[in-house]
C-alpha cells in the first residue's frame, strides 16, 4: 500500500507539471459587439474570418509550438483587412511564450480595453485611448512570460 501511495503521488505530480507546462492562446470577446478573426502561423495562409460574439472564450485554432514559427491573430470589427488589430504569439525553446500587440492601417480598438495576460505571471493593460507601444498604437514591445504560468490571453473590453 505504501508503494502505491508513493505512485499516485507521483503520478499526480507528473500530471500537473504535464498540464501546467502547456500553454495555449485565447481570445476573450467581451465586448457588446461582433469581432472577427483570421490566423496564420508562419508561412502558413491566413484561415477565414472566424466570427467571435460578445462574451466568447475562443481557442485559437493554430496553436504555436516550441521553437517554431509564431501566431498572428490579424483582429477586426467588421469582415475586412483593415484597420487591423494584430496580435502574436510564439513559444521558445527556452519554455516561455512571447506576444505582443500592434495595428495595421490604423487601430479598431483603440477606443475600448485591451489586455494581455500570460498566465498569472504577466499581464499588460491598455486603456481605451491609450497611446503606448505596448497598445499597440504606435510600434509594440514584445512581452513575455513562462509557459508554466498558464495560458496566454487576449481580453477585448
């Protein structure tokens, strides 16, 4: 019995570690309106636009993986190409994820919340109207945090 004890425990151990060291990219849709999304990793060709309505927890469908290529979530209010809200994700061989924001043509959610979280290590928070590079308003700031903190997280509104 003792032995067994010591297995499960284990066993346990290895699980959490397994689940804790995974992390995954989210968007989380909370504003009162429509948002779309198209994805792409690397030189792979951007997907549709993918409709998220308000209160959406999404998993992005591309997920990147260790050392390769990163996401880019190109997001927008309406089904076009711009004004877009770019956001990337990548994971490095050294067990972190990397993201950052930026706008191309323009920024369609300058105007509401914006929040990025890596897990419960990082988190950055951009105010409606708020200017930063790390906003992406202007240029952006590459931000980053271990996998083991948990999932990276995009927050609109």
């Amino acid at each position: 019995m003792f032995n067994m004890n010591k297995i499960a425990i284990l066993l346990t151990a290895l699980l959490v570690a397994t689940i804790t060291s995974a992390a995954d990219v989210f968007i989380q849709q909370n504003c009162n309106f429509p948002v779309y999304v198209r994805e792409g990793i690397g030189s792979d060709a951007y997907t549709d636009f993918r409709l998220l309505p308000p209160g959406t927890h999404y998993r992005v469908t591309k997920q990147p993986v260790n050392g390769g290529p990163g996401l880019t979530m190109l997001l927008t209010r309406e089904e076009v190409d711009k004004p877009v809200y770019q956001w990337e994700a990548a994971k490095g061989d050294d067990g972190n994820i990397y993201f950052n924001m930026s706008q191309v043509d323009g920024n369609p959610f300058g105007d509401i919340f914006r929040g990025v979280y890596g897990g419960n290590c990082a988190r950055h928070e951009c105010q409606p109207g708020q200017t930063s590079d790390e906003c992406g308003l202007g240029g952006f700031k590459v931000m980053g945090a271990p996998q083991s903190c948990g999932d990276a997280v995009l927050v609109l509104c």
